[in-house]
C-alpha cells in the first residue's frame, strides 16, 4: 500500500531505532480515509477464507479492523486490556507483555463473542515483537475457532514477530513491513 507507506514516510516519527511513531493518523488521531483503505486491503487478502469475525487488541487495532469487519460484512471484537466491571467471567484471557509500555497486561474477550463455529482474522497495527498477536491467537485456539490469518498494518521486519507467528504455520499479512529504523529514517523492505 503506497499510500500507507508515503503516511508512513511523512508524518511517522522515528523515536530510536525500534520506536516509530504513527499516532498523527492510526494509533491516537485515525486518519478515516486511510483506514477505509487498509479495511478494504485486508477484506481483498483474505475475502476466500469465510471470515465470520475480525479479532484485535484495543485500542490501536480497532479502526483498522472495524474497517475490514465492515467490508467482510462481519462483526469487529476486540481484546480489553483493562478489567471491566460487566467483563469478569465467562472468558478467555492470554498475557501479553508490551514492549513500548514494558509492562505485562492480561487481556480477555467473553466467550459469548467467539466460539469454535467462528472463523477469525486477527489484526493490529503493529507487529514488533508478536506478544500481541500470540495473546490474540492463544485466545482464538481456546475457542475453538478456526483462524484465517494475523493482519499486520505496519510490520517491523527487523524485529521476530512474523517469525514466532510463521513457526505456527500461521498466514501473516502486512501493508507496510519496516526493514530498518536507523539513523532516523524509515526504510521499508521491498515487496
């Protein structure tokens, strides 16, 4: 997605060599326009694999995944971080540790919301270090549910994530993968 890349290049921050800042359009201020595109990109990839729902992580993944949902014609779920007074049983949970925020969070989706009759793409808007998306997928095998695949907005490439997913013979697909942030400057791995 060039589009995506080109947001990337002139309005991402790079913070270090393993922080990039994108939060002027997906993860604090969502650029709707570019969300609707990257729904309907991952609708395309994955639209022969009878997606009944979409699962994330909140908060950052849910504009893009409610955007794919609503192109799949299907429902968006998404994983709490926060324990909820109406959240507090009947539920699967996973832990998962963030590296940007070092700290560990539980997260949890009621089981009314995912079952084995469902088949689940993932999504999120970032893949670094895939602690997210094994939570995620931890929490899809606990169902029962079949899964599709992990959607990825920006990867970095130069981190494991898509390898501790692969290993599980699990399809990822991301929009922009990131090769490097050296330097400043942001260098996407060529298609």
């Amino acid at each position: 997605m060039e589009r995506l890349k080109q947001k990337i290049i002139n309005e991402g921050k790079v913070l270090s060599d393993s922080v990039l800042k994108v939060d002027s359009f997906l993860n604090h201020q969502i650029d709707p326009v570019l969300m609707q595109e990257v729904g309907e990109e991952f609708a395309s990839r994955f639209q022969d694999k009878g997606i009944t729902k979409v699962l994330t992580l909140e908060s950052s993944g849910i504009a893009p995944s409610v955007m794919a949902a609503l192109r799949l014609g299907v429902p968006t779920v998404f994983a709490r971080k926060r324990k909820s007074l109406t959240l507090i049983d009947h539920l699967y949970s996973a832990e998962v540790y963030s590296y940007t925020k070092q700290e560990s969070n539980t997260i949890s989706i009621s089981k009314d919301y995912i079952t084995s009759d469902d088949v689940v793409l993932i999504m999120d808007d970032f893949l670094a270090n895939g602690q997210a998306a094994l939570g995620l997928i931890d929490m899809v095998k606990q169902s029962g549910a079949a899964l599709a695949g992990v959607g990825i907005v920006i990867e970095k490439g130069f981190q494991n994530g898509r390898k501790l997913i692969e290993e599980k013979e699990i399809r990822v697909e991301s929009l922009a993968i990131v090769s490097s942030l050296e330097h400043g400057k942001v260098t996407f791995k060529e298609d």
